[in-house]
C-alpha cells in the first residue's frame, strides 16, 4: 500500500464475489439489520473525532454520520449511540432519536 492509496472494504457474497464497495476512509465495525455500522476520522475545531454511520446495500447511509465516542450495530431496530459527555440515546433506522438511557 503506498502512502496516497486510499483503505476501502469490499462486501463479498458467499461465492467471494464483491457485491457493493463501502465508502472510501470508513472502517467496518458490524452488520445488522440490513445495515453496516461504519466508522471514520474528521476534524472538528482543530481536533480528530470519531464519525459513525450506518450503511446499506442501496450503497447509501440511512442517515447523516453521527459524531459520537461509540456506536453498536441495530438491534430490535434501534442503534445505541454514546456521546462523548456519556449522554446514550437510541435512533432508528431513519436517524430518528427515540429514547435515552
């Protein structure tokens, strides 16, 4: 890999042939629910934070990318996303905000 090369993932069907290509400069945590929970870098007033989004085969994200400390995979519909000041809420899968912990 040369310094300029650009990470990209590929999805693979069972007979190892690449189905859909998921966006350049995100990292794959997980898979549920028909979507890929992807993560990724971005600056934010002079420092890094950590971006997560949630991604289909339809090669689109179900919502906005979130700015977040963590996120987990859909489960029962709803994502669980933690906040950098420890806030938890849940969104589902149109970026709906539901509930809080």
């Amino acid at each position: 890999r040369n310094e300029d090369d650009v990470e990209q993932d590929f999805v693979y069907d069972t007979r190892l042939r690449p189905q859909i290509a998921l966006p350049e400069n995100w990292r794959y945590l997980g898979y549920s629910e028909g979507l890929f929970l992807l993560q990724s870098k971005a600056e934010r007033n002079y420092s890094e934070v950590d971006l997560f989004g949630y991604y289909g085969f339809n090669g689109q994200f179900a919502f906005d990318p979130i700015e977040a400390q963590k996120a987990a995979p859909f489960e029962n519909g709803l994502a669980r996303i933690e906040f950098d000041d420890g806030d938890v809420q849940y969104f589902d899968k149109v970026g709906r905000y539901t509930r809080s912990q």
